[in-house]
C-alpha cells in the first residue's frame, strides 16, 4: 500500500474506533467493505494506531489458543 493509502486506511479505523466499533468490527469493515483479505485486514488492525494498545494481547490470546490446540492434539483418546 502506498503511504496515502496507508493514512487513509488508518484514519478509517480511528474514525470507526471513534463511532464505538470493535477492533472485530474494523477487520470486519475492511474485509467486507474495501475488500482486504482477511490476513490482510488482521495485519492492518492489529497494528494501527487506533489498536496499537491491544496488539501484544492478542498476540498472547492467540499463542495461548494454539499452544492449546496443540497439546489437545498431543492427547491420547482410548
């Protein structure tokens, strides 16, 4: 993305930020409204301004979530 793409996709999260939507919502917002593939749009949320703050959480929800599908995996069912 350019530079001025990049500011304006910025200023579109902060103002949807502003307006009382989720971080979901805003990746919901850039996938369905300007088409951005869902890795994309995650990438682009996570780290924007607006969620800046919330990104090291995530990232820890997720490494969590998936150290945990793996050692479900790891389980022997009889």
């Amino acid at each position: 993305m350019t530079n001025k793409r990049n500011e304006d996709i910025e200023l579109i999260i902060h103002d949807l930020k502003e307006k009382g939507l989720s971080q979901f919502e805003c990746f919901k917002y850039l996938t369905q409204e300007l088409n951005f593939s869902m890795s994309e749009a995650d990438i682009i949320v996570i780290n924007s301004r607006a969620w800046i703050e919330n990104k090291e959480n995530i990232e820890n929800f997720r490494n969590s979530f998936f150290e945990l599908i793996d050692r479900i995996d790891d389980l022997e069912i009889d």
